[in-house]
C-alpha cells in the first residue's frame, strides 16, 4: 500500500484503513510523508518495493478532487520512463492496481461522474503501464467536525477497509 497522509495523527479514515491492511501478511504499508518528509522520494528503493508487490493499493484523502502533492511527486519520480513504461521495460506490467480514497465530503456532492473525473490520471496510469486497474474503494462524510459525524466516520472507514480486504483476499 502506497500510503500519504500528510497529518496521520489526526486522521480517522486513512488511519484505520492503512492499519488494518498493515496487520495483514504479506502486505507492506508505505506511508510516504513518514519516509520522505522533505518530499525527496527515494526512488530505488519505490521501485524496489513496487516490484515485489502484486497487488498496489494507493490509499489517500482527497485533496482538491486529486491527490495530496507528495503523491503526485511519487508517481512522477517513480513511475518513470525505462522502469514502468517505454520500449521493452514494463516493469509493473500485469500488477493490479487499486484507487483507494476517503472523501471529506457527502454522496450527494460526488456522483459517480465526479468519482470517474477522480480516478482518471490512476486508471490511465495503468493502463499506460500495462498494468490492471481492478477497481476503487472510497468512502464519503470522512470528517470530524462534531461526535456524530465522527462516530459515522470510523464506522464508513472500517467498512472500506473491510471491502478492500474483500477485494485482495479475492485475488
Ligand atoms: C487540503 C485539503 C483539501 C481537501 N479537498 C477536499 C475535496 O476536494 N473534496 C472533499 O470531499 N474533501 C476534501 N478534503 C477533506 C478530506 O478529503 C478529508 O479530510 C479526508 O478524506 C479525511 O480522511 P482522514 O480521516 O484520513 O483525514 C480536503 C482536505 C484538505 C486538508
């Protein structure tokens, strides 16, 4: 799991969902504002891990309808030119790939036309590198702004990390 959240402290979604894959075997949860605060991604070592992995979840709150900035650094650096695409080297050819988001805001605000705008640079990204995109797993009302909301909050959060589990058990 490609893991940013900027503030892990005070997350509710990303939080639960990461720990619960983390206690999972055979996962590797790589919370990238942890390893490279000063964003300066090491590369190698990205791609190392991409390689040993089957299945990619990439796991982030979003940010303005995108993703936090440290990982659109990452997929700059990383899914570079000579290691992910280009000529013969299609190094993360077949791997799966996997959206997986929380949104801060209700259903009602992101219809399924919003959610395909979302999930368009990753799906192409995939698709560019030979890779299969299976599918997103999100989940909305993502806040904390009073106990109510919160409660709602983990409660949506355990249900998305239970759907993801669903989903890689199933591979
Ligand atoms: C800089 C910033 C931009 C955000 N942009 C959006 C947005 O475009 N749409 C939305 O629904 N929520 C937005 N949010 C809310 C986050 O998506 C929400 O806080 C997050 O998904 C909750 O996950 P967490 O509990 O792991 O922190 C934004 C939050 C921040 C800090």
């Amino acid at each position: 799991m490609i893991l940013t959240h900027p503030k892990i402290d005070e997350s509710i979604g990303n939080r639960i969902i990461s720990n619960v894959i983390a206690k999972q075997e055979n996962t590797e949860v790589r919370h990238l504002d942890k390893l490279y605060p000063d964003f300066k991604i090491n590369i190698k070592a990205e791609q190392e891990a991409l390689l040993k992995a089957d299945t990619i979840i990439i796991q982030y709150p979003i940010f303005w309808y995108s993703t936090p900035a440290i990982l659109k650094q990452w997929i700059d650096q990383v899914i570079q030119f000579g290691f992910a695409f280009g000529d013969d080297n299609y190094n993360l050819e077949g791997k799966k790939l996997i959206a997986s988001f929380t949104i801060g805001s209700p259903v009602k605000d992101y219809p399924q036309e919003i959610i395909d705008k979302i999930i368009f640079h990753l799906q192409g990204l995939a698709e560019y590198c030979k890779m299969e995109y299976v599918g997103e797993i999100f989940c909305n009302d993502i806040n904390g702004y009073s106990d109510g909301a919160k409660e709602n909050a983990i409660k949506a959060a355990n249900n998305h990390a239970q759907k993801l589990l669903k989903l890689i058990n199933s591979f």
